[in-house]
C-alpha cells in the first residue's frame, strides 16, 4: 500500500515533466505569435520584434524550455505575457471559484443521482425506471451552454429569482448559493446521469447478494434492507465515480464558467490559449493534470481500504 | 502452423457458445426495453435524414436570401422558418443530421481503432503495457474539452480538425477498456489451450480474443458518439468547430443564441435535434452495455 | 399491463422536457413590465460596466486593446484630446503649442496638475513616458505611435520640445491616443504599472481581481474637480446573451460596442437607453494582391461589383453605414466627394468580366477571423460571390492565429477592420496600404509608389490643409485601384440604464466617466 503511493508519486512526477513538454511544444508549433498578438492589428515589424525580445520568445526553443524548467523545479511558474502577473497569482485567483463550481454540481449530480438511481434499481423496468433513466439520461444530451443560456432566460431575466451570472462567495454562504445554483445544476446534471446508472448498478448487484438474501431470510423489515444493507455497501462504486467525475468536472466546468461569467480556471484557460499566453497555459494544464492525477490516487487508495480484496501490489 | 483438429473443434464450440447466448439475449432484452427502441427509432431517423436529404427537401442548406430573415416556424414555402441569413432551417436541420452522423461515426471509428488497437497490445503483451498506459494517463490528465481545445488551437480550427481532436480524445479511454477485457480473456482456459497448441500471438488476438472483446467496444462506440456529437457542438459555440455556414447543430445554436429574443427557433430547433440523438445515443449504449456485459444482468430477461 | 405504464413513464418524461422547453419560450413574451427601477433621491453615486473580455493591463505604454483603453482612460491623461462631437483636437494637460519650425513642437503644459500618488506632473514625466514608450528595451506594443519623434528635451518645469525626423502631420494625433498617456515616473520605477496604475485622471483604482471585475474610485483632488461618481466597477462577462441580460436586470449599468444582432432586443428593453453614433472604425474585404489574379484591377473590380453591400449593410440592423470611401466620414481625411469613386454593385457585370477573362468556377481561399462581425461579412460574400461563378473555399480561425497569419501570404481574400482611434487618415492609409508595411499591417501587401508618395506627403508636413488634400487624393486612388472594398464603416454604440446621465460616447468608441452620474 505504501509502496503503490510512493510509486505513484513518482510517476507523478514523470507524468507532469511528460505534460509540461507536450504543451510547452505543441503551444509554439501552434499557429499564431504571442507577440502580434499583443502587438495587436495595428504593430509595425519594429513594435513586434521588440516585443518578442522583451517575452524571450527570440532564444532557441530548447534553451526557452529548460529555463521554463529550471524556474519550475524551484516552484516559478513564470510570468504571464500578456498581464505580466505571476502564473501561480492568476491561477490562484480562479481556483476558489472553479473548486466552488465543482463541488456544489457534484453535489447537486449527487442529489438528483442517487434518488434516481435508487428509484430505477427498486422498481426495476417499471415506469419509474424509466422516467429516472430518462431524465437522467436527457441531462447527460442537453448540451450546457445551450441549457445555461435556456436558464438564465428563464430564472433570471423572466423570473428574476437568481442573479444572472457571476460568483463571488462560497456556495455554502447565502450570496453564493444564489449564484451556484444555476450554474451547479447547469453543469450537475451531466454527471447526474453517471451517478444514477452506477447507483442503480451496484444497488442491483448488492440486492442479489448473498447477505441481504440471509438479511430477508431473518426476517428483516424490507425498508431496513435497503437502507441499511443495500445502500451502504452499493455506495462505494457510487462514491468512487464521484470522485473521479470530481476530476473531470475540473476541466469540463469551461462552458459553464463561460455561459455564467464566473471567473474560473477553466475560462482562464480559453483566454491563454487563444491569447497564446505560452505560461499561463502552461501552468494551467500543469494544475488540472496535477488535481486529477492526485484525485485519482486518492480515490485508489479509499478503495484499496474499503475493499480488502484489491491489492495494487 | 497446424492446429490439432480435435482441439480447434472445442475452442469454435466454447466461442459459439458464448457468442450466441449474446445474442439471442441482447435481441430479447432490447425489445423489453422501451426506451432502447426509442432511441433505435431516432437514430433510424437521422439515419434516413442524413441519407435522404438531397430528396427531403428543395433548398440548398447554404443559400442564402437577405429578403427572407428569421421567418418563424410554419411561414409559408419554409415550415421550420429560416435564419438571420434567409436560409432554410429544415434544409439546415437534415444536412446538420448528415453532418453529425459523419462526425460521430469517423471520429469514433478513428478513436476506436487506435484504441483497440493500442488496448490489445497493451493487453496481451506485458512488455507494452507500461509504456501505452503511461502514455494513456498522461493524456487522461488532460481534461478532455481542454485536450480538444489545445488540438483544434494547433490544427486550426475546421470539421477535420475537431474530428481529429476528439478521436485522439477518446483514444485512452478505449484503450484501457479493452485492455481490461484483454486481460481476463487471456486468463480463459481455452486461449492457453490455444497458446499451448501452437498458435501464432497475432492469430490469438484478432481471431480470439478481439471477438471476444467485441462487446465492450460496442458499447464504447456507442456512448461515445454521444459524447464526441456533444463535445463537436460545444467547440462550435466556442468558436472552433466548423465554419459558420456549414449546417452543425452546434455552430447553428451559437449563431442563433444572438438571435435568440428575436427568433428563438434558431437556437430551440438545433438544440432539441442535438439532444435528442445525443440521448438516443446514450440510451442504445446503456442498453447495448446491459445486454452485453456478461457480468450483470444475468437475470434481467 | 406493465407496458402500459413503461410507455406511459415515456409519455412523461417527453412531457417533462417539453415543457422545460416550453416555459422556455412561452416565457419571453410575458416581460415588458419588468425592470422599472424606483427613482431613490439618495442613489448611491456607484455604476457598474462590463466588458467581454478581460482587462490585460493599466499600464498604457504596455497594452494595446480597447478593454483596456476602457480603464486606462478613466485614470489617466493625455496631453490633448479629441472633442467627442467635432473631433478637433485641444490641448488637455497641455496648455497650448507651437510650431517655431516643421519640425519642432514646443509644447505648454498645465500647471498645478499632480499624480494621485502626489508626484508632480511636469515635463521631466512627460519626458519619461515618452522615452519610455519609445525604448526599443521596452517592447512596447505601440512603440511605433512616436516613431516620427527624434528627440524628447526638457526646456524648464512646463516647458517639453519635441524633435521629429521629418515634420509630422499627424503628431497631435498621436499625443491625444491613449497610449501616450502621461504616466507618474516615481510611480513607475517603484511598481509595475500594469498592476498598479498611478495617472492624472478623474479615478484611481481601489480593488482589482484578475478576471473577474476592477473597482475604481473617484480621484477626490482630481484638478478639473471631483467626479461625481464615487464608484466605478469594471465586470467581466465573457458571453455577450449573459451581459446583455445582466443590463436586462440591472447587474449592469452599461455597455457599449452592442451586437448588431442584439440591437433590437436592446432597444425594446425597458428601462434601458441607447445611443449611436457614426464612428471611426472601418471594416473592408482584403485581397492579397501577391497573389493572381487579385493582382489585377479586373478581377478586384468584378469581385466588387459582385458584392451587395447594401444588403449586407442592412444585416447590421442600423449599426453600420455604406460607404466607398477608405477614410469614413469622421476621420480626418474624409471629403464627401470620395463617395462617388466606388464600385457599386452590379453582379451582370461581374459576371461579364469574370468570363471574358476566364475566371469563371475559379476556387479563391478566404480567410476569416471567428468574430461574429467578420464571420458575418465571410458568409454574406461566400455566398453572393457563388452567385457569379465564383467558388469560395472558407477558412475561420481564432483572432490569434489569424493575427500571424494574415501577415503571411497564405490567403487570397481576407475580412479585417481598423478602429481608426487617432481619427487621422494618414493613420489610417500609412500602415494599412503602404508599402513600408508589408508583412505587419498592411495584410494585402498593396504596393503602389503613386500613393505611397501621396501618403508621406500627407505626412510629412504640419500644413493641416495640404494634409487633408493629399489624403483625399490618396484615398480616391485607393478606392479606384480597390486593394480594399469597403464593407461598412462602424457605428459606435452605448446601452445604458435610464437613471444613467451625462454618458457619451466619441466616434472612436471612447467614454469617459467624468461627467457621468447617477439619478
């Protein structure tokens, strides 16, 4: 057990010098100059070459990496080009707000899906079944910046019960739980659906299984079945793929943070690509690579405690 | 190479088995369940609209005609209204179905391939797993609109170009699905009988233990068009899909979102086509993934 | 029995979501009402913008974009300004100049006037700012706005002399854009000016979070006297539908630069005002002239008359006018006459040239920049060039990309604008189509020794009258000789709510909180 994590940080280690080499290349092979960018339509050649003599884009490419890597193993994620703020400032900034973001959708994808998925697996191909499936399912389809924009028509300009957009508390204060709901439940229900299936799943396989046959055979109430002896072992699937949804939703909080103006890492990232901001998006990436690896490994080794039988060994 | 006859006999008897159960169970279940019809049935009917649409109708879905803007839904010569460009939204809508079948198909069968095949190496031969699977973790850290952003940043942005994106996206996780399969298959008794009579590795892969793990792929398929016809449509509203006059229904919503208190059927009509396929999609895979996954649903006929 | 109710659990759930859909819809028409706001007579003096993109920087010798400008306007000065209506320049922390030869520029400075960090304004920080936005080490983006100048000298505390290579027409010009902007030397050898800006102007800032939104407060000794707002705020709101529904409910005080889409929606919003302008900016069809056949006059002139502009115009619902004419009507420059030297449309004609030459089906290779305006233009031309025979291969990138490569030859038709912000033609004309710029702004490499004469005239002397004759030869040369066509000249634009008073807007999009309140 020690040694997996011991050896999965090591591996962090190469995965992240791995990441950091792919996107430092594949932003300067890219199409598109930092320095005309912040030049802008209106710079000579002078204004453009002096630019790019003041970004240190004019040294070799190698030369360019190895210092990026030089500042990075004494923790400098550099200086953005186009704000000339530090990396890690920028990004600091936004974490809060996109940690906000996804932690209240995966709580929101928690509360619309363990009911459904509970739902389906009880009343197996009833009705209810498939009306949880459905509406699951049709939240996974609806693609969310059409769904934001469907929702902000209706609860805040029509309705006017939730502020527009915009997020600037935590969502467990009451400013900021005005201002997550639409967003939490924009992005929450595409992971609802997940949440759902693999709670109807496991919820269907634990129901078979020997002890709670033996519970029923003793003669325990059917509700304290479910509740006691069902749900508690079905939630450990469910709870892993919360944890590695929390990953994903990382990255995929982009749109939503987009469509509600929030002021997150995942907008952070849009603008640095299409700005070509060289350090932002590298250290961006770096981030998320770094959230979701780490998040993985924790989610192994909950596994690995809860479950006796997995040796990763 | 030969096999001995009595041996081949027993492994084609164990594979039919197991490949027939498959079936007549996946057709019966199938027909159970009503939501996986209704999801055939509107894959049919993009299908038969992707297929027919030089038939089904008489405009060119780029033509414009700056006289006729944002007519509604039901305006006469136009039932489904035309955009702030004049041209016909049902021409647009059933090119867009065309559109987005081919996308979703190339860009699978592309992640796919390479995912399968990277997935059986990776499997059967321990030498090649660490490398393919580091190599697929490193791309799994990349959150995947991200990845995509980064591809389409360096390729520029055009249909291809997002195809290419999300099939080297869905690369990884393809991969590690079928390298999981692989690796129970290869315990199975009749794969070492195989390997103890004589039989070449690249025969066992493709002849055996690729059949064999048909079924997950399928299901990957599946879920996957979902996902790749979803992300083609959000790069779209990001401004890096296809160009503004081809019929994608994600570039059509976030062209029609400027219009959207104006002549909302612009963004309504592509947005309820999207979702409806999309969920068509999911539902087939998650019908597809009960009926072929061995290990539950056992009693679920 | 049991499928009934499957299929009635079907029934349902498509229920369920038509009727999201529905509420959606039906919703819209049953506003109007909505969005009076109660006339308080204690309103607080505060009032919140919003942008769609973020600001880069305060600094403004080191950023270049109107998001920015927006800001870096409120908090600093420049030594003469454009009048928003007439656009004749006056002196502001300059009190008045002369010109003792072409080439010398002494200029008075305004007394009394001091940096919100308390350094005083004189000409040793005129000096500073100037140089400092010249020096080649700073990699400024905007450097080559004081290119002409040779030499920047201190004749006493008021007293600056500015030394240019030639005589240089467009000088006040340049000192009124906001990139020469006076900055506060202390201020800026202690800190980074980009993060902390110290200026002359009516606003400091007080609170800045990267992305999300900058505070400004009122410069309570500001010398002209205090503004009357005492809280700006600058928001972010990257989704244009999501900006204007925040000014919708009032999460927003105003916007400017609306959509030509959204202009209708804007209009009909209760408690909400607008206002329009015709403005400077120019939006026009480029084609590289590198190439054939767009090398030759011919095929530009059918490509011209193959273009309805008035029915693209009519697209952008009254927030853009036809023109021919390069330099538009409230840039220096502009005489009413250039109007009758275009091409009009005339797609017979077109079609005429293109098949007595042998163009007919010919594939050109359009580039376009993602941007709603451009990608507009882009899909109007694509199509009305299909209907003469022409084939038109489209190709959309990102801003960034495209900035690189319409610098480069990889291109035959192209969409670009220019915002004109020092409304000077010379301006306009030098870096655009002059051969000197080739490979930077001047995208189509059009290379004509004629006009670039003309255009160094224009120039090269301090004669405002020569000036504007020799702009306006050259402008009617380029419009005959069609490097360019000119799609539509911009109209300015402000969306604001209706307690907002005393906003307005000049022709090159800029505004200034100064006067502006609060009822």
């Amino acid at each position: 057990m020690f040694a997996m994590i011991i050896r999965r940080m090591v591996q962090l280690v190469f995965l992240l010098i791995g990441i950091t080499f792919i996107v430092f290349m594949a932003m300067h092979i890219a199409p598109g100059d930092p320095a005309s960018i912040i030049g802008g339509p209106t710079a000579t050649k002078t204004d453009i070459i002096q630019i790019r003599e003041r970004l240190g884009l004019d040294r070799p490419i190698i030369i360019q990496y190895l210092d990026y890597l030089n500042g990075l193993l004494h923790g400098d994620l550099g200086i953005s080009f186009q704000t000339n703020r530090s990396v890690a400032e920028e990004i600091w900034i936004r974490l809060p707000n996109t940690v906000n973001l996804a932690v209240a959708s995966v709580i929101v994808s928690i509360l619309i899906g363990i009911p459904l998925g509970i739902i389906s697996a009880l009343k197996r191909n009833s009705w209810l079944d498939v009306f949880s499936t459905t509406v699951s399912l049709g939240g996974i389809s609806v693609p969310h910046f059409w769904l934001g924009a469907i929702f902000i028509l209706i609860f805040a300009v029509h309705l006017k019960w939730l502020p527009v957009g915009g997020l600037h508390a935590p969502f467990w204060t009451p400013q900021g739980f005005k201002e997550i709901i639409l967003p939490a439940i924009t992005l929450g229900t595409g992971s609802a659906a997940m949440t759902a299936r693999m709670t109807r799943s496991a919820m269907l396989e634990i129901i078979r299984a020997d002890f709670v046959r033996t519970a029923r055979a003793k003669g325990v109430k059917e509700r304290a079945v479910i509740w006691v002896h069902c749900l508690r072992n079905a939630m450990i699937p469910v709870v892993t793929v919360i944890g590695l949804n929390f990953g994903g939703l990382l990255g995929g909080t982009i749109i939503t943070e987009q469509v509600f103006a929030i002021n997150g890492v995942g907008r952070l990232m849009i603008e640095s690509i299409s700005a070509r901001d060289f350090p932002m998006v590298q250290g961006g990436v770096l981030l998320i690579a770094t959230i979701f690896v780490v998040i993985n490994l924790l989610v192994d080794i909950v596994y690995a405690l809860i479950d006796p039988r997995i040796n990763y060994d | 190479m030969s096999l001995d006859a009595a041996g081949q006999e027993i492994v084609k008897e164990m594979e039919n088995q197991l490949n027939r159960n498959y079936f007549l169970k996946g057709i019966k279940v199938l027909f159970k369940q009503p939501l996986a019809l209704v999801g055939f049935a509107i894959i049919l009917i993009q299908i038969i609209l992707a297929v027919g649409a030089n038939w089904l109708t008489a405009y060119d879905p780029t033509a414009q005609d700056l006289s006729h803007v944002n007519l509604p839904i039901g305006s006469e010569h136009h039932w489904l209204g035309t955009d702030n460009y004049g041209r016909d939204m049902w021409s647009r809508l059933i090119y867009g179905a065309r559109i987005s079948l081919i996308i979703g198909f190339t860009s699978v069968s592309l992640g796919t391939i390479a995912g399968t095949i990277l997935g059986l190496l990776a499997g059967y031969f321990r030498v090649l797993d660490g490398i393919i699977m580091r190599i697929s973790d490193l791309m799994f850290a990349f959150p995947g609109i991200l990845l995509a952003l980064l591809i389409v940043a360096i390729l520029g942005s055009s249909l291809v170009n997002v195809v290419i994106a999300i099939s080297i996206w869905s690369v990884p996780s393809c991969a590690r699905i079928v390298r999981g399969n692989v690796l129970t298959v290869k315990k199975q008794e009749y794969i070492t009988a195989m390997r103890s009579l004589g039989a070449g590795h690249l025969r066992i892969i493709f002849k055996h233990i690729l059949p064999n793990s048909l079924a997950p792929i399928i299901v990957f398929g599946a879920m996957h068009m979902a996902t790749a016809i979803l992300s083609t449509s959000s790069l779209s509203y990001l401004g890096l899909g296809a160009d503004p006059a081809t019929p994608e229904w994600g570039a059509m919503i976030s062209n029609g979102q400027q219009y959207m208190w104006q002549a909302p059927h612009l963004v309504i009509i592509p947005g309820i086509a999207i979702a409806l396929v999309v969920f068509a999609f999911n539902v087939v895979g998650d019908a597809l993934r009960d009926v072929l996954d061995p290990n539950m649903n056992i009693d679920q006929l | 029995m049991k499928k009934s109710k499957k299929v009635m659990g079907l029934v349902l759930s498509v229920l369920f979501f038509i009727g999201l859909v529905l509420t959606g819809c039906s919703n819209q028409s049953s506003e109007s009402s909505s969005g009076k706001s109660s006339g308080k007579s204690n309103t607080p003096q505060e009032i919140t913008y919003a942008s769609t993109s973020k600001v880069v920087g305060l600094s403004p010798i080191m950023t270049n974009d109107s998001v920015s400008a927006n800001v870096i306007t409120q908090i600093y000065e420049t030594l003469f300004v454009k009048d928003p209506d007439t656009m004749e320049i006056k002196p502001n922390l300059a009190e008045s100049y002369e010109n003792p030869d072409p080439k010398t520029w002494v200029i008075h400075l305004r007394k009394n006037i001091k940096f919100t960090d308390g350094t005083p304004f004189n000409a040793e920080a005129v000096k500073y700012t100037f140089d400092k936005l010249r020096d080649p080490k700073t990699g400024a983006p905007r450097a080559s706005l004081l290119a002409a100048v040779d030499t920047i000298t201190v004749k006493d505390d008021y007293t600056v002399v500015i030394k240019t290579k030639q005589p240089y027409g467009p000088m006040l010009a340049a000192l009124a854009h906001y990139n020469s902007s006076i900055v506060s030397p202390t201020a800026d050898k202690k800190q980074d000016l980009m993060k902390k800006p110290v200026g002359t102007g009516p606003f400091m800032l007080k609170e800045w979070v990267a992305g999300d939104h900058i505070t400004l407060v009122k410069n309570p000794n500001y010398w002209k006297g205090a503004p009357k707002l005492d809280k700006v705020t600058f928001k972010v709101v990257p989704d244009v539908n999501t900006a204007i529904s925040m000014l919708q409910t009032g999460d927003v005080d105003f916007l400017d630069g609306i959509p030509a889409e959204q202009w209708s929606r804007v209009q009909g919003m209760a408690g909400v005002k607008t206002l329009k302008k015709t403005g400077t900016p120019v939006s026009y069809l480029g084609f590289n002239v590198r190439h054939k056949p767009f090398s030759e006059l011919k095929f530009r002139q059918a490509i011209a008359y193959a273009i309805d502009r008035d029915a693209y115009v009519k697209q952008l619902n009254g927030l853009g006018t036809k023109s021919n004419s390069i330099i538009g009507p409230k840039v220096f420059g502009y005489d009413p006459s250039a109007e009758k030297v275009g091409y009009e449309y005339n797609p017979e004609k077109a079609k005429q040239i293109l098949k007595e030459n042998g163009w007919e089906g010919m594939t050109i290779h359009m580039l376009v920049a993602n941007t709603p305006g451009y990608m507009k233009m882009g899909e109007i031309v694509q199509d009305q060039l299909k209907k003469v025979g022409l084939k038109v291969d489209m190709q959309t990138m990102e801003w960034g990309t495209f900035l690189d490569v319409s610098k480069q030859d990889k291109f035959d038709i192209t969409f670009l604008g220019w915002s004109n912000s020092t409304a000077d033609g010379s301006e306009l004309l030098y870096p655009n189509l002059h051969s000197d710029n080739i490979g930077a702004s001047n995208v189509t490499a059009y290379n004509n020794p004629e006009f670039d004469k003309l255009v160094n005239e224009s120039r090269f002397t301090v004669d405002q009258k020569v000036r504007k004759k020799k702009l306006d030869e050259a402008n009617k040369m380029a419009i005959k000789d069609a490097p360019w066509i000119v799609m539509n000249h911009g109209v300015v634009t402000l969306a604001y709510r209706d307690n907002v008073k005393g906003l307005n807007i000049d022709p090159t999009g800029e505004w200034s909180l100064y006067p502006v309140y609060k009822e």
